[in-house]
C-alpha cells in the first residue's frame, strides 16, 4: 500500500503528526445520481499467480479483483450506504489477509490505530452496495492506484465521478508474480497497462457502459502504466494523472517498448504536488530537480496538456486513504482544511476535464482552460499551464485516415490543404508506394492505388520507382497503354531499371 518503496514517490516517515479530517470536510457536490457499487473477483486466465502468504509453489490464474462505482436511479431512502470500513474490507481481500479481525486493520495497513482514524471506519459513504444500473450509456474511466495500492484508495473521487454520470472500474496495483512487486520496475509497469487493459475489456460487459467514451486515471505509479495503455489502445480517449510518476520517471517509460510520446495524442491533464521544500529535499536525498523536471510533459507535441501544481498538496493526498488516513509530515504539509479542499478541487477539475473530453461539454472545457482565478481559485492554491499540439504534428497515418475517408480521390488537394496548415508535414516516398501498392494489387481497390501513385508521382516527379509501381497497377487494372507510357517514364528516370526493361519487352511482342 505504502509507495515509500519508490523513493521518488516522496511520502516522508519523519516529524510526523496524526491527521484530524473527515469525509465530509472534502465537502464534494455529488451529481444527480445515486452511487451503485460492486465488487467481484474475476480471473485472467492468460496468466499465472501466487498468493504469496500461501507459502506454497502452486500456481494459479491470474485474480483480478475488481471495483466497479456507477450512475443509479434507484431510490435508496430506506438503504443503508457503505462505510469507510466496508472499503477496508475490501483491502484486506486484496492485500490477501482476508480472515484478519477488522479491529487489526489499523497498523496492520499502515496506518495508525489513532482514535481519528477509528472514527473513519465508521463514516457514512455517498455509495450504496449493488444498487441498480441507471439507464442509458456512460462513459467508462478505468482507474489504475499507486504502487501496490488497492482498487478503493480512491473511493471519494470514484464516488463522486459516478454521481455524475460516470463508470468508474479499478483493480487493486499487483505484482507479476504475486501480491508484491518485484524489484522490476519495468515489468511491473507492464503488468498493470495489462491489468488496465483487461479492466476496459471487463468494462464493456456491463449494459451501463459507452464504450466509444473511455479515459484512463491513475494515481503514483499508476500513471506510468496508464500512458502504456494509452500507447497502444486507440480507444482510449483521454488521460487523467493525478501526481503520476510518469513526471518522475521518464527512464522508466522509456524502459517500454510500446513507449513513444509522440503516440500521446489524446488530452492530458497531470495534477502535481507541491514543491518540496528545502529541508525535506535535504533530509531525504531527494533530487531538486523533482519541483521542476517533467520530460514527458515537456516531449508532448500531439495532444493538448494541461499542467496544475496544488500547492497546498503532497504526494499522498491525492488519494481519499491519504487525506483521511495518512499521518502529516510537519516539515511541509499544510493544515487539514488545506488539503481537504485542494483534494476537492483536485476532484472538480478531473470532473470537468472528463465532461470536456468524453462528453463535449463547452462550459467544462471553458473551466480547465480558465486560469484558475477565473474560476474562483487563488493563486496560491493552483497554478496552470497549457500545452497547445503543434501545428506541425501530423503524420502520414493522419493522411491516409483523410485520404481514407474520401475514397482516395482528390488527393493532391487533400495534400495542399495539410500542408497549408502543417507546413513541415511531408509524406515519405516509401510509405506513398507502400500503400499504392497494397491497394492496386486489391480488385476491389485497384482504382484507388492508381490515384495514390499520382499523387506521389507529383510530389516525387523524380522517382523512376514510383513510376514503376504506377506501370505494375496500370498493368493489374488491364490498361496496357498507360503501363507502357509509365514503364518508358520509369527508364527515362533510370535506364538500368531491368523490371522495366523486361515488362516493355513483354509488352511489345
């Protein structure tokens, strides 16, 4: 549960002070709908596992528990809604000490057996235990925790995006092996983009789900293992990071195979905690370069980003387990109400990011793109910085999506009408006869080949293989005449170009 483990994670253990907070002091404004929740344990059966406290060599399918929060209108006057300690019983499931007596959670969880933490166990929650799905379709965020975390340590925020028209689906953050990671960073961060991915596919099971509108959100180490997913998922459509370690460990990212950051082309929002004072950086051989450094940010060129630093949050209160349960460290962390509402503004701006994004709500998008006093915040609570996608981002697979859905017709004014507003874009020659190629050579498409070769025989009118390729598709379409004149192009270009040679020979006979 604890993310110490990664010292760039930055929970500090020294000078430490009991917190006195509450639910109701995040004092969020749930939505229209009532809270369903559920909790099922399911396997992925690609995988292999051990419970590590079993203590025995025998392997088993990979369990995946899962925790899903969703819109309901079902009238829960009369229900009874979970408490803070049902969600705790759900940590003992996932941290695998499902027998452990609940009056062991406290300590036995890292966290203080104080009288204040007691008292959350027995809050009232916004959520009711499998209450009817609401009608209709909602958009699906997919939540990734921090290291080693469970799928509820986020419940507030869950919650709360739930009550306003959101699914939202978590797992807990596991080891390959076991419940542990291993001292593979690395790997762990693929094998929780893997865990993410199987939570999308369990997503589309539920009849509540639109699964055209799906954002990713992580918290610490999930972050880094949401950017993976996004890189190779399509549909996934935004990213929310909330402090996420991808702003600390680029190398990391870099690690993955499937990492580029010019494959991020979907909004980014990253929350980031405040900047770490002196004493601390010194005391815990922190590098300074942490208040300051963010690569992956700084290497975004495709998808608009947004950048809030909460000055009033560390690293652990962007979780509802850190602001409730987590002990203060007096050498920089704020009061409780400070925390208390930066985390509910931290909850407001992911909402309103969400509602921009999924749902194209103008007067959302209006709110994250404010600067925050615009929006009643001072200065000293948040500061924003946005990152606009260059003009000159456009690739050829951007082309031919365009090229694609026009039919391939008209295509040097498709080609003007980028370059009019991309100016460094180019289209390499080897990708145009490529993809010529694999159109001609299909009936059903032959016609289509033919116009991308005239297109690029335009913008490489050099190209003695370009006009080659041109001749094969004449060929393949039976116009004889056009393959000759392209062929006797081809060799003008260069006159050793022995396909040619011998095709004009065969056509000549």
């Amino acid at each position: 549960m604890k993310l110490t483990i990664l010292q760039i994670l930055v929970l500090f253990q020294a000078n430490l002070i009991a917190a006195q907070t509450s639910l109701g002091e995040i004092n969020l404004e749930n939505g229209k709908y009532n809270v369903g929740f559920r909790h099922y344990t399911t396997a992925d059966s690609t995988r292999t596992y051990s419970r590590i406290f079993d203590y025995t060599n025998k392997k088993i399918v990979r369990p995946i528990p899962v925790s899903i929060w969703y819109p309901s209108e079902q009238n829960v006057v009369n229900s009874e809604p979970l408490r803070v300690l049902d969600y705790l019983e759900m940590l003992k499931e996932e941290e695998e000490w499902e027998h452990l007596p609940n009056e062991q959670i406290l300590n036995w969880f890292y966290y203080s057996n104080t009288p204040a933490n007691q008292k959350h166990l027995v809050e009232q929650t916004t959520a009711y235990t499998k209450a009817e799905f609401a009608k209709g379709k909602f958009p699906v965020i997919v939540y990734a925790p921090s290291y080693q975390a469970s799928s509820i340590e986020n419940f507030a925020l869950c919650e709360y995006l739930a009550s306003h028209g959101f699914v939202v689906v978590s797992g807990p953050s596991r080891g390959t092996e076991t419940r542990w990671f291993s001292n593979n960073n690395a790997k762990e961060m693929e094998t929780q983009a893997r865990d993410v991915e199987f939570l999308m596919k369990e997503a589309g099971k539920f009849p509540i789900t639109d699964y055209d509108k799906i954002a990713v959100m992580g918290f610490s180490f999930g972050g880094l293992s949401n950017i993976i997913v996004q890189n190779r998922n399509g549909n996934v459509k935004a990213i929310v990071s909330l402090d996420g370690t991808e702003r600390y460990q680029y190398e990391l990212l870099n690690q993955s195979p499937f990492f580029a950051a010019q494959k991020i082309d979907v909004p980014y929002i990253h929350m980031a905690q405040k900047d770490i004072p002196g004493i601390v950086l010194k005391e815990d051989n922190i590098n300074p370069e942490l208040n300051t450094k963010f690569q992956l940010f700084d290497s975004l060129s495709r998808s608009k980003a947004y950048r809030l630093k909460f000055h009033n949050l560390t690293h652990s209160y962007f979780s509802t387990l850190g602001i409730l349960f987590e002990k203060r460290d007096e050498r920089q962390d704020k009061s409780d109400p400070e925390i208390m509402e930066s985390y509910k503004w931290a909850s407001i701006y992911t909402l309103n990011f969400l509602n921009a994004t999924l749902n194209k709500d103008k007067n959302a998008l209006r709110f994250i793109e404010n600067n925050p006093s615009d929006n009643g915040i001072t200065n000293s609570l948040i500061t924003l910085q946005t990152k606009q996608p260059e003009k000159d981002a456009f690739t050829f697979q951007d082309f031919n999506d365009l090229a694609s859905n026009r039919n391939y017709e008209t295509l040097l004014q498709c080609y003007d009408s980028i370059t009019r507003m991309y100016s460094a874009f180019e289209i390499p020659e080897s990708n145009l006869n490529t993809l010529g190629l694999q159109l001609v050579f299909n009936p059903d498409t032959s016609e289509q080949g033919i116009n991308v070769f005239l297109l690029a025989t335009k913008l490489y009118p050099d190209s003695a293989n370009l006009y080659d390729s041109l001749a094969e598709g004449y060929l393949v379409m039976g116009n004889k005449e056009k393959a000759i004149e392209s062929f006797e192009k081809s060799l003008e270009l260069n006159s050793r170009n022995q396909n040619a040679i011998n095709r004009l020979e065969q056509l000549r006979e």
